[in-house]
C-alpha cells in the first residue's frame, strides 16, 4: 500500500539505492556477464572479450537506469511536488478531466533513458481512484502522448477537499509502469509511488486555479521541484480562486 511505502526502504537522506522494481533484471544480467567476463580469460578470444564487454556494459547502464535516490525537499498542504525527474513540457489548460470533472491544468515532465524514473508521490490524500489504461506507445514528449498512451493515473483527495490527478504514460521505449498504490490507500507527499521503464512522462492535473511555480524548459527532480500552489478549498476560510492559470513570476522560484 502507498502508505506503508512512504519511507521505504529506509536509508540516509542524499543516498541512492536500487530500485527493488530492477534488482532482479541488474543482477541477472550481472552474472551473465561476469560469466562471460570468465570465459574471455579463459579461452581469450577477441569475439568472447566484445561480448563480455558489452554485457558488461549493459549490467552498469542496467544498475544506472534503476537508480533509487533517497530524497527530502519541501513539503506542505498548498504545494503541489513534482511526481518526476525530468524537463517541464509545459502547463496547458485542458477540459474535463477524469476524476477532477472540471477545467484543469497539465503540467507534464518528460523522463529521458538518462533520467531517474522512480516516480514520488506529489501530494498527501486519499487515492480515491486509479485507472490503468492501455493505449499506444509513441514518443512520450508529443502531446497526444498524454492521452493516446498506455498509463496509469492516480486521483487523490487531499484533507481540505482539493483533488488532484497524477498520470504516469509510457513511451516510445517504456514499456512498463508500476504503481503500488491502490484505491483507498493513503498518499504521503512524497513517498516513492512507482517507476516507469524507459523513456516517458509523467502528468500531474490540477484546479484551473493553481499557482505555477515552473516553466516549459525547466528541469524538474522529483519529490523536491514544487510545480504549483494549491489555495485552499472554498469554505476553510479562504476566497474561490480566479479560473486561469497564474504563472508565479517570483525571481525566488
């Protein structure tokens, strides 16, 4: 469940791990290729080093791509954390989305093969709805990536009412998306939600009314990049916020 997955597995802050998602595949390309490391030496053979070398390669490109960092940054109930590493595609207004049944903003990151592609979780809540959707796998920078790809999308509640929508998509590599979270589970800002195999994005959908806090062109680290600021729920005290999107324009950002 998300919420027992907040922390885990524990280590210190700063530190990488690997993801458990890739501990099978990085360590049985591993032996195949110190197999293969042995038979060089032992036959020593020009065909036998290259296959050892490229297997070789592989393994660390596999160990590099399953990369787990353990990350702290800020939190709190206004900030809306991004779900991903990646460059900012953009924030875009679109209509009607599922789940929220309203106007709402996009705010989509792209994951190069370069990038961590462990997804956090962007604000704590209820899940009260998760879809896993199958679709094509064209390249996951396009727009129609967003909705004409293979996904999988969270909502989740948050305690003064707001709901948001986060969507992992695959790519035109990405395969795969896992996502341990599940309908009633308890979403702690972020804690690791998941991980996508390859290349992909990740979307996050929010009330019209959110303060942007990134710009098309910027990189993002997941967990620690705030993407937006949610005002509070009419009736806790605060104003209905203005429909549009407010870009945030502070030189602090």
């Amino acid at each position: 469940m998300a919420s027992k997955r907040a922390d885990d597995p524990p280590g210190e802050r700063g530190s990488v791990r690997l993801a458990p998602e890739g501990r099978g595949l990085v360590v049985v390309v591993t032996l195949v290729a110190a197999a293969v490391v042995a038979a060089a030496l032992v036959v020593d053979r020009w065909p036998v080093w290259v296959a050892a070398g490229g297997l070789t390669a592989v393994a660390l490109g596999m160990a590099y791509f399953f990369r787990d960092p353990v990350r702290s940054g800020p939190r709190g109930d206004e900030l809306v954390l991004s779900a991903a590493d990646g460059l900012v595609l953009g924030a875009e207004p679109v209509e009607d989305v599922t789940y929220l049944g309203e106007p709402a903003v996009r705010i989509s990151v792209f994951l190069s093969l370069l990038d961590v592609h462990v997804n956090w979780m962007p604000v704590s809540g209820t899940v009260e709805w998760r879809e896993d959707r199958a679709g094509g796998f064209e390249p996951a920078w396009r727009e129609s990536a967003s909705h004409g790809n293979a996904s999988v999308a969270l909502g989740i509640r948050r305690e003064d009412g707001r709901r948001i929508v986060v969507r992992q998509v695959v790519g035109l590599v990405a395969r795969r998306i896992v996502n341990h979270a599940h309908e009633g589970d308890q979403a702690v800002q972020g804690a690791r939600m998941g991980i996508i195999r390859f290349g992909s994005r990740v979307d996050v959908f929010l009330p019209r009314g959110a303060r942007i806090r990134v710009a098309r062109g910027e990189r993002a680290v997941g967990g620690v990049t705030v993407l937006a600021e949610l005002e509070s729920a009419p009736g806790r005290g605060e104003s209905t916020p203005e429909p549009g999107i407010r870009p945030d324009t502070s030189p602090d950002r």
